[in-house]
C-alpha cells in the first residue's frame, strides 16, 4: 500500500514514517526507484503501531530498535522502571524548585548579610544583538539578558529543531538563576538539557535537535560564574586584557588541548565545528562550570561561534574596549561580521559590571 494509506492505517504521519525509516524502523517493503514512492506491507501495520506506542511512552529510537529485535517483556519491564525512576526525580525537581521558590518570595528581599548587600548594589548592564547572517535561511540562535545573566544559545538540527531547542536553553537557565551561587546556573544548563532530550524523545519530527549553551552570571559576592557546553564562548575585558573564560568543546578543540593540533590550523581540520557535548543529545550532560573575580567597569562578550569563526581576538578585544557604549559594541561585533562572509548566525551579548546607587 502506498505511504497515504499505511499512514492512515498506521495512525503516523507520512513525515514521522520517513523519520522512522531514515533510522532503520519501519523500513518500506518496496520503493520505486523511478518516483522514489514508498510502498509498505500490511504486515507492517502491527509494528508501526508498537512504534508509536513506545515512542508515546517517551522510549528513543534506539531503545525502539533493540525491542524490536530481541522482543521480550524484560526489556519493556525495564523501561517502566526508568519511567517510574524518572517520574520521581522530576516530582522531587519540582518540589525542590516549589521550595526555593518559596524562600526567594519570603526571604531573599530581606538577607542581612554583606555579600547580599554588595549583590544589590551590582549588577550586568547589557546590550544584545542576533542575526540570521547572509547564508542561513533561518536563525537559530537564542539569547536572554536581565541584570543578573547572559545566554547565548546556539541551535542545532534544522528548522524548527534547533531554534526550539535554543530558545528553551535561553529560558530555562536564567529561570534557574538567582546569583546565589555557580551551582544555580549548572543546574540550569541540566534542567535544559532534560527538558530538550525528553521533548526531542517524544516529537518524531524534533529528533536530533540540540544546541550548545554559555551563560554569564553575576554571583553575590560580585563574582562571575560562567557555564558552558558546546562552543559558544564567553570573554572577558579585564584592565587592558582579553581572555577567553570558557572552554570550547569540540574536536579540533580537544585536539589543540592535548597538543595533536597547531591553533593556528584548526580552522582548516577537516572536523572544525564538531562537537564532542551539546543540550539534548542524552539525559544527561557534563557541563563546564568557573568562577572569575569580576570588577566594576569589567565588560563581558558572550557569542555564538557565527561570531569569532569571523572576527579575530584582536578585533573583538578592540572593539569591546573602544566602543563608546555597550550598543555601539554589540552593533560594531555584528557589523564586522556581516560585513565579511557571514555563513552562520551571530549572537552576541556585550555586558558591563556595574555599581548601584
């Protein structure tokens, strides 16, 4: 039967059908190698239907495939206690998220002590700034500033995936975040990874979908504790000196780290911009966490790669110092890029260390 009518029978869409196909599920019975049609058998009805159903009960592809070939109720007796494992530890999150919640609203306002105090008196100004590029049809980047933090988000996995998965990195991390402590922006950055993996797990046309992550956060202390995962970077202009705060990871990245790759080629590897971590690959993720003695007056660059794959350190240093305000620097980093090849969408967000009144 054609795919219209195995979709109709099956209860798939014919988009989730080739998605399932692409992955070795439900692979048709017959293609026509002149129309490229897809056929599929009757008997394929039944199978279609335990796949949709697993997937429902938020299984991966993975997991599907190996029920699949060695069918057995053990297998699927295991999946119920990792969802009964799981539904308890997001019963505890949300408790725990429902507790905090409660002593930002009662107590926060009123903390006597001094680091508190010097956390009211400082905060991020900022300017941010996100463009599609010339190449791109679409932009997938995400980012998100208040006085306390700054997110830039770098989507993966195509249209509508990557933008999904980026704006939610964007809104979950500075959710989390109150300038307590580094251990609130990490939490953050796990909380949206979950939250991409499980929806990518349960929205066929989502799979595959990720993005990386770095966010700048103001500590009480006036500290900066600075995330990442992937190869979005964090810097910083610090009396007259420029220094990269995050770690990418990627290939080349890790090459150059264990001295197997010159810095200076890495851009022409044949694996530049790969990455070894992103959001939403797993359950779970190893997130790099640091904090930075920060002062008034420090100003702070967090980007895409769509930025530093076309400006140089030294332009980004001279413009981050040179810029009669933050808007001015935030445009000017844009400009350059655009005004060169601009393959990829550019994010950035320009932030000072600032004193209160």
């Amino acid at each position: 039967m054609p795919i219209g009518e195995f979709s109709e029978r099956s209860g798939l869409s014919p988009k989730r059908l080739r998605t399932y196909a692409a992955a070795g599920l439900l692979v048709p019975a017959a293609v026509d190698p002149a129309s490229g049609y897809r056929y599929y058998s009757p008997g394929q009805v039944r199978e279609a239907e335990i796949i949709g159903t697993l997937r429902q009960a938020g299984m991966p592809l993975d997991e599907i495939r190996k029920v699949l070939n060695r069918s057995s109720p053990a297998q699927l007796d295991s999946w119920a206690v990792h969802l009964d494992s799981e539904a308890v530890l997001r019963r505890r999150a949300l408790d725990r998220a429902s507790h905090l919640l409660a002593v930002e609203r009662t107590s926060f306002p009123t903390c006597g002590n001094q680091d508190s105090k010097e956390a009211a008196m400082t905060h991020l100004k900022t300017a941010a700034q996100t463009e599609r590029g010339r190449v791109r049809d679409n932009n997938e980047d995400a980012v998100t500033t208040t006085e306390r933090v700054a997110v830039v988000a770098d989507g993966m996995g195509g249209h509508p995936g990557g933008e999904i998965a980026a704006g939610m990195a964007a809104a979950l991390v500075p959710a989390a975040f109150t300038g307590r402590s580094l251990d609130e922006l990490e939490a953050g950055v796990r909380a949206a990874n979950w939250a991409i993996w499980d929806r990518s797990a349960t929205h066929a046309e989502l799979e595959g979908m990720g993005t990386t992550i770095c966010a700048v956060g103001l500590l009480d202390g006036g500290h900066l504790g600075v995330v990442n995962v992937g190869d979005s970077r964090a810097y910083l202009w610090h009396r007259d000196a420029f220094l990269q705060l995050s770690v990418d990871h990627s290939v080349t990245a890790e090459l150059v780290a264990r001295g197997e790759l010159e810095e200076e080629t890495a851009r022409h590897h044949p694996h530049y911009g790969v990455l070894t971590r992103a959001l939403g690959i797993g359950p779970d993720v190893e997130v790099d966490a640091a904090t930075h003695v920060a002062v008034p007056g420090d100003r702070v660059l967090v980007c895409s790669d769509g930025l530093f794959n076309e400006v140089t350190d030294d332009e980004m240093a001279t413009v981050l110092s040179g810029a009669a305000n933050l808007r001015a620097a935030a445009d000017q980093l844009v400009a350059l890029v655009l005004s060169r090849e601009a393959r990829d969408n550019i994010s950035v967000v320009v932030a000072e260390v600032a004193g209160g009144s």
